[in-house]
C-alpha cells in the first residue's frame, strides 16, 4: 500500500501547483498525475523509466522527507548555520538572517561529489598496498632466488 502521507506530483510542484501522484517514477524518484505521466512517456529521455501505480509504492526505509511539512513546499535551499533543508518560506519567516543560504541541489551535489572522492582515494589506497605488497613480495622472491644462485 501507498505511505500513510499522500505523494504529490513532482512535475506540477515545479509549477507551484499541488497534484495529488497516481504514478511512481523510479527513475525520476518522484510522483506524477496522470496528466504529467502522459508526457513522461512521450519523451525520449524518459520513455524508458520504470514507473508502477502509486498505491503500489513503498517508501524506502528511513526515506528523507523532501517536502516542508509547515508550508506543505518543496526543500530548495540549505541553511548550513542550522544545518537543514528549507523551504522558501522558511528562509523568510525563520532564516532571514542566517548566512550562506545555498541551493540544496548544489549542496546534495557537493555531497555526492565528496563521497565519490573518498570511494576514488579509498580504491586508490587499496590498489597502492596491493603494489606495494606485489613489490616487497618481487624483492623477497628475487632476494631468495639470489641466495639460491650463490648456494
């Protein structure tokens, strides 16, 4: 069964209206109308998506809530002195004077750009020991074939 909280269109948020979803797109992560899920599947781009009945569709676990639940808007921009996702009119009426507000999306990309730095220099660590095991194991190898030579 569909989340106790009703989903709501992704694409008509965009428009600042408020649709309720009767389709789940996975590879979009969002809700559409049937109105929206026509169009989505004339495109190329998204003609392939997976998309089930939106009754059908379970929330991960622990999923993040992406929508303010006072203002009933989409998360768009960061607060880092809160350290929270806002809305628009949360920055308004709460963090009118906080610093450093940034676009959500440029943080969340941030963010997974730092992730795949760590996975890349983790990966690159592993490969370094495994050369440099390689390397002391060529040195021992060469070392005892040596003394075998001279025996």
């Amino acid at each position: 069964m569909a989340s106790s909280k009703s989903v709501s269109c992704g694409a008509c948020k965009q428009e600042k209206l408020n649709t309720q979803a009767e389709i789940w797109c996975y590879n979009c992560d969002e809700g559409l109308c049937l109105s929206c899920c026509s169009h989505h599947k004339k495109f190329k781009s998204t003609l392939d998506h997976k998309t089930i009945d939106i009754q059908t569709y379970k929330p991960p676990m622990g999923s993040i809530n992406t929508e303010c639940d006072k203002h009933n808007q989409q998360f768009n921009l960061y607060c880092p002195s809160h350290l929270m996702p806002c809305c628009d009119d949360c920055i308004n009426t709460n963090h009118s004077k906080c610093i450093g507000i940034q676009s959500l999306a440029s943080v969340v990309e941030k963010t997974k750009i730092e992730k795949s730095k760590e996975l890349v220099d983790k990966d690159i660590n592993s490969f370094l020991l495994f050369l440099n095991r390689m390397a002391k194991e060529k040195a021992r190898n060469i070392k005892k074939e040596n003394n075998n030579a001279k025996a």
